[in-house]
C-alpha cells in the first residue's frame, strides 16, 4: 500500500469531529453520558465513542486499507492491539484525551490521532478542542500549530548541550537535576540525563 496523506485534510477531520461530537456535550454531560472503564478515575463518556466512531470512519475513508486502534475500542477488545504489529498503515485515536477533565468541565482534554506504517510512527495530531488550534508533526518535515512552524528554541538547544556535556563528565555519577529556566520556565527542570 502506497501511503498518500494529507495532513491538512486529517486535521480537518479532526477539527470537525470535535466541533460535531465533543463540543456540543462539553459542560453538558448526563451521568448516563459516562461510564466507568476499569475503575473510578477510567471513564468513557458518549463523546469518547461517538468521536471515535467518526474518526475511525473518516480516517479510513481517506487511507483506503488503514486499520484503526482507538482507545475505547481497543478496550472493548484488547486483541486490536495486534493491529500494531503488523504491516501497513495504522491510525491510533484516542478520541478525548483527558476524559476527568472533560467530564468535569475543566478546559484541559484533547484529542489525539497518530498515523502508524510499518511499525514506525509517521504523523501525530494534537487537537485543543476548546481553543480550535491543531499541533501536528510529521516524520522528516517537522511540527506546526496552527499552521506556524516550530522550531527549537536557542536556550532549549543551550540546555541539550549542557546535558549532553554533563552526561559526557559524569557517566557514573548518579542522576541529578540540571536547571534551564530559559529554556523550560522556573519551576521546570531537564533530567541530567537527557
């Protein structure tokens, strides 16, 4: 199978798909809208499964031969998991990611598809929901939001390079926190070993 794929156009679906099956339930929810999955902090809501439906359908639609892992579904029946083993192209959804947040009304879910080939990831999605803005990155092109380009900041480069440098003179020592408030924020801290 010859993998042609639009990013734009599987943002698009992503984007109405949220509007159509997520945003109009957001704040919204009837208890009989959420289940519990395998305990009290694992839910599963009616946007979930009606998001992932729709992803599945659209995903598959617009890369004839795909196969879908979706997190509800894969639930449902864990032996779609073995989907990922195989050849060919794999979409992975998962449909309302941070689903407590969502069921509580908190602004902090999203939702996340991934296109797998091979076994080799080729193409993420991260869609806000709330804000309408998309981060994609794909495999040797690189990462936008929005349609803005990224790019490595200097003072996240300076840090890599402290941490590869203290990594060089300390390959015994045992692992320690290096400070890069430039590059991560105050209270963030890159691992030693990074």
């Amino acid at each position: 199978m010859t993998l042609t794929l639009d990013i734009d156009h599987v943002s698009a679906l992503i984007r109405e798909t949220a509007e159509a099956e997520i945003l109009p339930r957001y704040q919204r929810l009837e208890a009989v809208d959420i289940r519990q999955k395998s305990g009290p902090q694992d839910l599963v809501t009616a946007a979930d499964l009606a998001s992932e439906a729709r992803l599945e359908r659209a995903l598959r639609a617009h890369l004839p031969g795909s196969a879908v892992v979706g997190e509800e579904g894969a639930f449902a029946d864990p032996t779609l998991l073995e989907r990922l083993r195989g050849a060919g192209a794999v979409w992975i959804i998962d449909p309302v990611d941070g689903t407590i947040n969502f069921c509580e009304g908190r602004p902090h879910f999203v939702v996340i598809v991934a296109l797998v080939r091979d076994g080799v990831i080729v193409a993420g999605w991260l869609h806000d929901v709330l804000a309408g803005e998309t981060a994609v990155a794909a495999r040797g092109a690189g990462a936008w939001i929005g349609g803005r380009r990224l790019s490595v900041g200097r003072a996240l480069l300076s840090a890599q390079r402290r941490c590869r440098v203290s990594r060089a003179r300390a390959r015994h020592q045992p692992l320690r926190a290096v400070h890069a408030p430039d590059a991560l924020g105050p209270r963030r801290r890159l691992p030693h070993s990074c």
